[in-house]
C-alpha cells in the first residue's frame, strides 16, 4: 500500500507584489500537493516561489530545479509534473505577433526589467523528461499562452466529456489549463480569499465529488474546472470561461485522492538481449495494453532516459518491482550483465517468470532448476520456445494469461 504518490513533482508560483492573493493561492495548492492525506506528493519534489522568491532568473532556475529532480528520481517518462502560475500575464506585440508573458516579482513597469517569456517557460517544461504535465495559468488573458488544439469555450464541456474521453487509456502527454480566455481577465483573490480558478482546483485537488476514487486524474481536474469556473463567475455577474489545450495526451493519474492508503499497482521489469529485441517487442505489445488499462506498470532498459546512469536505474526499477520477466535465449544466457541482473533478482526474492523464446540450455542453470519456463500449449505440456510457435501472439497472451493472474495477486 501507498501513502504517498512518489512520482508527482511540483513546481508552484505565486508572484505576489500587488496580487497579495496570488500568494495565498499557491499556498494552498502546495499545501494540498504535499498533504500525505490529499494529494500525497513527497514533500522535497514540491518547489513552492512565492513573493521575492518569484523574480524571473528564480522562476527559470526553478524549472531547471524540477527537471533535475525528475532526472534523478528514476521515473524519467513516468513522472507525473504539474506546474502552477499564479500571477500577472500580459500580451505584447513581438514581431507583427503577439506573444504571452509571465510577470515575475523583480518586475517595474517603469524600467526595462525582463519578463518571463512564455516561449522559454514552455521550453523549460518541454526539457523535463516526464510524459504527464499538467501546466496551470491563473493570470488575465491566460489564454493567450497559446499552443495547439485549444479548446474553445463552448466546447469545453462536451470536450471533457466526449472528445478527450475517447482517448482514454495511455496515460501520458501535455495537458495546459488557463483560467480565463485571452481577452479576459481572471477574477483574482485576496489575502483571505483564493481566486475563483484556484478555488475550484482546490476543490478537485481536495477530492470534491471524488470519495469513491483512489486517484484523481487530469481529466478529473479539467472536467471540474470546466463546469465549476463559468458557474462561480456567473454567481458573481461575471463571465471567466477557462481554457484547455491538450497535446497527444490522455488522461493519468495526477495525484491520490483524500484517502489514508491507496493501492499500489504492481511492476514488471522485463530483461532481454539486444539480438531478442524482436521479441520483446511483440511481448511489450501486449504488456502496453495493460499497462495501459492500470492492471501494472511495466519497465525495461528501454525506459532508460538518456543521460541517466543506466546501473542506478536498473537497481531503483528492480528494487521496486514484484514480479521480473526474463526472455530467455542463447542470447540471453551469453550475455553477463543479464545473468547477474536475474541473479540479483532472485537474491531479492521477486517473483520471476522466465519466458522461453528460443532453444537453449536455461533449464541447467543450478540457481533457475525449480523455475516453471513459458509458454506452454497446455497445462500438461513442456515450455514451447515462442520461436517453434506459428503464432508469436498467440505464444505472448498464453503468457499473459498468467502474468495478469500473479499481478492481481500482488
């Protein structure tokens, strides 16, 4: 069981200065995001600027703050990063074009002090090597920060709801949510007040209408935001109306719900030789499926992001999986690294769950006699090597067949 949801990192600002309020509300953004019992991100992976903080050199080290924490934790594209702008924004002109920019702490109007510019933010954002950002803009004319596939006003509901729904499934991409369109203004908070767009991601954050889910995901936050953001205007004679740009993404879990402990998901690491690269790939094809479905996650070298030490990954990816898969070949058992890598995960005591991809002599390894080899015909036969199959896919799902009944045991 989990208490915490390790892979979420953070990065909050709240520019402060004239919009006192800006601070109150990335206050509790960060607060909810480090609550053990809410959102659970670890509390070292939330980077909080707020006021003096908030200048525009730190708001840009800051994102290189976070990337570097994404790198050294190992998740790579399986991180989860959400980053938060509370504050002003503005348009100016740049070339015949209109560009959107941030407004840091460090800012005076009357001298030529640097903005952020939108373009080296998102940039910034785009270095990280996670595949799930949920970017957040609380700020007037926050849509202006303009990327591809904006969804417009009216469709933001039956957006939510229809559109991105039928991209259920992968868990991955880039999610941009401003609160107001980009010829308006966002209605701002106080000191004792958040603004009306944090309030209502707070709610979502905090797990309103949500008791009954483990997590909350980025199309729970957006279908919230969508619906409660024009209401709370509308009650106060006011039209906001957030937008939403969404980039090849599909819905992930953002953060865990108000809920003590969550269940963990199972991990698979898979090893193979290079010269079996064929068959992991038919293998991963189908542990892709339903990785995808939240049955497991998965892992193997080929996660690996480069840069990262390849041996500090592979032992936190090891320490952290139940259940390893080999696919074994000659390949595989002329290959060093590999035969100390399983030996280690035998040490461990994982669950191992060798798959037989071609003929070798893998039964005569003293340490793997007792180990049941795949794929087998039927429960009486002996392991068939996936290569004497007519059917690859029909050799992967005997497997998977088994894989899935262990995982749901995990």
């Amino acid at each position: 069981m989990e208490t915490k949801f390790e892979k979420g990192f953070a990065l909050i600002i709240g520019v402060g200065n004239d919009l006192k309020g800006t601070v109150t509300d990335a206050e509790a953004i960060a607060k909810i995001l480090k609550d053990e019992t809410k959102a659970g991100y670890p509390e070292d992976q939330v980077i909080l600027l707020t006021e003096k903080e908030a200048s525009h050199d730190r708001i840009l080290q800051a994102l290189d703050d976070l990337k570097q924490k994404v790198e050294n934790s190992g998740y790579g594209p399986n991180a989860t990063v959400l980053v938060y702008f509370s504050g002003h924004g503005v348009r100016y002109q740049v070339d015949g074009n209109f560009e959107y920019f941030f407004v840091p702490n460090d800012y005076k109007f009357d001298e030529e002090q640097p903005l952020v510019s939108g373009k080296d933010f998102m940039s910034k954002i785009d270095a990280i090597p996670s595949k799930r950002n949920l970017i957040l803009i609380d700020s007037c004319y926050a849509g202006g920060f303009k990327m591809p596939k904006v969804i417009r006003p009216r469709r933001k509901v039956e957006a939510a709801t229809g559109e991105i729904a039928q991209a259920l499934g992968k868990g991955a991409g880039k999610v941009i949510i401003a609160s107001s369109t980009e010829k308006q203004k966002s209605l701002a908070g106080s000191e004792d007040n958040l603004s009306l767009f944090t309030e209502a991601l707070v709610e979502i954050l905090s797990g309103e209408g949500m008791e009954d889910a483990p997590f909350i995901t980025v199309m729970d936050v957006m279908q919230h935001i969508a619906k409660a953001v024009p209401e709370k205007a509308s009650a106060k004679n006011y039209t906001q109306t957030p937008l939403f740009n969404v980039v090849d993404s599909t819905p992930w879990h953002l953060c865990k719900n108000t809920i003590e402990q969550v269940p963990a998901v199972p991990k698979i690491f898979t090893i193979y030789d290079p010269a079996d690269r064929k068959y992991y790939e038919g293998f991963n094809k189908f542990l892709k499926t339903l990785a995808d479905r939240g049955l497991f996650e998965k892992w193997s070298a080929d996660d690996i992001i480069p840069g990262d030490s390849i041996s500090q990954s592979l032992q936190k990816n090891l320490e952290e999986a139940q259940i390893v898969i080999p696919l074994v070949s000659s390949n595989y058992l002329a290959n060093d690294d590999l035969i100390k890598l399983q030996k280690e995960a035998i040490r461990r005591n994982k669950d191992f769950m060798p798959i037989l991809v071609n003929h070798c002599l893998y039964e005569f390894d003293e340490d793997l006699a007792d180990l049941a080899l795949e794929p087998r015909k039927n429960e009486e036969t002996d392991p068939v090597p996936v290569s004497d199959w007519d059917n690859m896919d029909e050799a992967f799902t005997s497997v998977l067949r088994k894989i899935i009944k262990k995982a749901k045991k995990k």
